[in-house]
C-alpha cells in the first residue's frame, strides 16, 4: 500500500475562513489501526460490562465539563447554531451514555430461556458475545451524535472500535478523539482515521466484524455490496423523505410550527426532515397562511439564538439548487424563500427557508431526498388518498400523523410504510432511547437504539445444558 500523507484545509461554512489543516490517516496506517484494534479486543471484551462503564462515566463528565467547547467545534465545522449543537449532537450522546450506563449490564447478561415439556431436565440460555472489531462510518450532518452512539454502543457490548468521521466535518472527528483520549479509554480500544472516501473505502475492505453506516443511499449501497461479498454483517442508517399528514381537525398552530422545525432545523439537513407535507384540503389555506407568516420569523445565524444556520456541504446546495429549478420549471409556486438563481453566497452557506405549493409527485422535489431548507406542500382530499401519497416515496424513515382523533390517527399510523411514525410531533422518535429506530425501504437496513442498540453489536450464542 503507498503511504500518502494527505493535508487538507478546513473552511467554516458559516464565516468562509480557513479553519484548520488536516492531516489524512495514511492508508498504511490501515493495517496498523486494525491490528491494534485486533490486539486490544481479548483486554477490552474481557472486562466485566461494569468495568468497561467506568469509562463510559468519565467521558460524560468530560462532555458535561468541556460542553460550549463542544459545541463551538460543532458550530464552527458545520455553520449550524450552538444550540443545535448542543440539543441535538451533545444531548442525545449524552442521553445515550445514560441509556448504556442505565441498561448495558442488564441488555447485555444472560438470558435465560424457557425450555419447552419435550427437553425437560434441560436449562437453556442466551449469551451476547461481543463481536470483535466495529467499523463505524459516519456522516457530516450531525457529525458527533452520529458517530459517538453507535461507537458507544459497540464498545459498550465490548467490541474495539475503528471510527472514520466524515471528512466534510473533520474538527468534530479530532474532538471525539481526543475526548475518548482523555476519558482514558484503553489504546486501540476507540481509534479513529481521519479522511475521505478513499479511505473509507479501504477500511471497509479490510475485516471489520461489523459494519455500522450512517450517510447516504448512494454510499450505503457500495458498503453494503463490499459488507456482502465478506459476509459481514452491516446496519445502513440511510436518507428519507419523511412526509407529515395533517388533517383538518389538528391543532393549526402546532402543526405549523412542527413542520417549520421538522423542515428547517439543521437546514433540513437531517435524515428524518419533514420533506413532504400533506394537509386536508380545507386545512390547506390557513395552514399555508400561517406558515408564511411564522417563517418571516425566524432568524439565521451561528449564535445560541439564531434558528437556522448555514448549510455544511457545498456539494448540496447543487442538489437542492437542482430540486428547485425542477419544481419551478414544472409549475412549482414559490411560498416565501429566494429562487436558485438569485442566491447571493458568496463562501458561506446561508439559505433562506423555501416553501413551495403547486407541487406533485412528478417533481424531484417530492421523491428525492434534498436534505435542504425547503418545505413543499400538498392537499389531499381523503384519508386514502393522504396514505397513498405519503407512502409513494422510495424512502420510509419518519412519518408523522396529525390529528386530535386518536382513533384515525392510530389508523394511519399503522399503514404508514415507516421505521417510525410519531403522532402529534416530528422528529422526536429518535430522542427516545428505548425505540428501535431505523428506516424501512431505501431509508436503511436495521435497527439501533434501545435493547438492540447493544445486542446488534454481539453474537447471540444459544447456550443449552443437561444437568448429566
Ligand atoms: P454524505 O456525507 O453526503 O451523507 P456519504 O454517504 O458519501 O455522503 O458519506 C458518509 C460517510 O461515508 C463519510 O464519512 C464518507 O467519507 C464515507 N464514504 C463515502 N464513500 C465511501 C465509500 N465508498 N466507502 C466507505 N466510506 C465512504
């Protein structure tokens, strides 16, 4: 393997200045992480999960201590406010630090089965035996919530870990680093290469154990075919086109107010963003209304008080650019926001939030993932109808069904083709630890969160035995 020792520059979408320079992993470091990582696994696996917890408090009392640190790292590498930052990368590790110190020893002890009449005499049990070493790939929109979890929850079942942070977002991916650096976590246990596609690639051409994916449908299909070839077992966290279903009997201001933090929180830039909003036809106006008038409202900027702020990736504004120009073109009716050519951007990456009306499912707008701050709106006549449109979509990751019928609501719920369906809100399915969560169709393979956030990381061995 040739040893090219890469140096990046790191521009902070929000402010355009150079951040920081970034040296790559070298790709013949590869072997040398994994062999470390290899190494370390019998140390690591064999602690008692108790054992392994205690560093799991320390590194959350590191969070909780270096917290605005954090999220200025965050803020800067993504142009995002501190507060999303904090709310929505800081807390939910935390939470899931909490989930894990709470719930590991009991997820992650024996289970003991009941023995059918026919082996009587006979006790059965299962055991969850950490897997070995987990290759987890993440992605730029919420860089550290994304990749801490599911490196916190390999761990925590006693597997080493090689993380490969999204190189869009490279200061995150040093500060997780360093924090499993102070929290003291044994060498080779959380080890980290710092790149592009390139090496993520390489990575997964090794032998991971396990493969855990977070980033887009495209990627998730090349790491899940190289997985295959080895039979190595993979979770693909990937895009949606979560719609919301409004009905004309759900509270107005609520619902408005859900589909603008579903739309343009992160600048749309989250997998389970509301892409799709459906509202009951004699909804549609008020609902259109008010939209209009409270996104005139918010406010874009990097501060703690700012709403919205700067799209990450320069990359995806040529998408969402190419998702508006194909609305507009096909009779889409710009709500409130700036068309495609009237960008002013200049080196940073601030998008006013779009509402489009006059939309249809011919439209990129409505059946691919634009991962932008643009909010397209629909009326529908029946429930049917509201069912059929919000699952025409390639995607299933989040839906959302608004309603003060319990009964209807219960009703839509089920036929929605969805990892999670959220009744009355948006996006909250995943600060619930102890829900699976996942995508059904192009939105992913697998489920993590909860119980199975740990077992995933494990092999069930069935244990069975006869007294002599
Ligand atoms: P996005 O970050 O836009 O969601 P990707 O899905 O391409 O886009 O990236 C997610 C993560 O996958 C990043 O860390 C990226 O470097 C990594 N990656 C991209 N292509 C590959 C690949 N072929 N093999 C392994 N990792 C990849």
């Amino acid at each position: 393997m040739e040893e090219v020792k890469e140096r990046w520059k790191v521009f902070s979408p929000a402010t355009g200045k150079e951040i920081a320079e970034i040296d790559e992993t070298p790709l013949a470091e590869i072997n040398f992480l994994y062999d470390r990582a290899h190494a370390a696994f019998s140390g690591w696996s064999g602690l008692t999960v108790s054992e392994r917890l205690v560093y799991f408090k320390k590194l959350r009392l590191i969070m909780v201590e270096q917290m605005d640190e954090i999220a200025e790292v965050i803020a800067m590498d993504t142009g995002k406010p501190k507060t999303e930052a904090i709310v929505a990368d800081i807390m939910p590790t935390l939470d899931a630090i909490r989930h894990i110190e709470k719930h590991a020893v009991k997820s992650l002890s024996k289970q003991k089965a009941t023995t059918p009449l026919l082996l009587i005499g006979k006790s059965s049990h299962v055991e969850y035996m950490a897997r070995g070493t987990v290759l987890v790939i993440s992605p730029w929109n919420y860089p550290f919530q994304l990749a801490m979890v599911p490196i916190l929850n390999a761990a925590a079942a006693g597997n080493t870990v090689i993380a490969k942070p999204s190189e869009v977002t490279p200061l995150v991916g040093k500060c997780m680093e360093r924090l499993f650096k102070e929290a003291g976590f044994p060498d080779g246990v959380i080890d980290f290469a710092h790149g592009g596609k390139a090496l993520g690639a390489t990575l997964t051409d090794q032998n991971p154990d396990y493969i855990f994916f977070t980033g887009s449908v495209r990627t998730g299909k090349i790491i899940g075919e190289a997985a295959a070839k080895k039979l190595i077992p993979v979770t693909l966290e990937l895009g949606g086109k979560d719609p919301m279903v409004i009905f004309e009997d759900a509270n107005l201001e609520r619902a408005v107010n859900a589909a603008l933090w579903g739309a343009f929180t992160n600048s749309g830039q989250v997998c389970m963003s509301v892409e799709r909003v459906y509202v009951e036809r004699s909804m549609y106006e008020p609902f259109l209304m008010l939209l209009k008038e409270k996104v005139n409202e918010l406010t874009q900027g990097t501060e703690l008080s700012d709403d919205i702020g700067s799209m990450t990736y320069p990359e995806q504004l040529t998408i969402v650019a190419d998702h508006l120009e194909d609305a507009l073109k096909r009779g889409a009716v710009l709500e409130a926001g700036i068309p495609p050519d009237k960008w002013v951007l200049g080196d940073t990456y601030f998008l006013p939030p779009i509402v489009l009306s006059h939309v249809n499912h011919s439209m990129k707008i409505m059946n691919e993932e634009t991962f932008g701050p643009v909010l397209p709106i629909v009326a529908f006549d029946t429930e049917e109808e509201a069912i059929s449109l919000a699952n025409d979509s390639q995607f299933g990751l989040n839906s959302s069904v608004w309603t003060m019928d319990q009964a209807k609501a219960a009703r839509v719920a089920s036929k929605l083709v969805s990892g999670a369906v959220i009744i009355n809100d948006v996006l909250i399915s995943v600060a619930n630890h102890n829900l699976p969560f996942g995508g059904a169709k192009q939105s992913g393979i697998g489920r993590y969160h909860g119980e199975n956030g740990l077992r995933m990381f494990c092999h069930e061995k069935s244990v069975m035995t006869d007294s002599g």
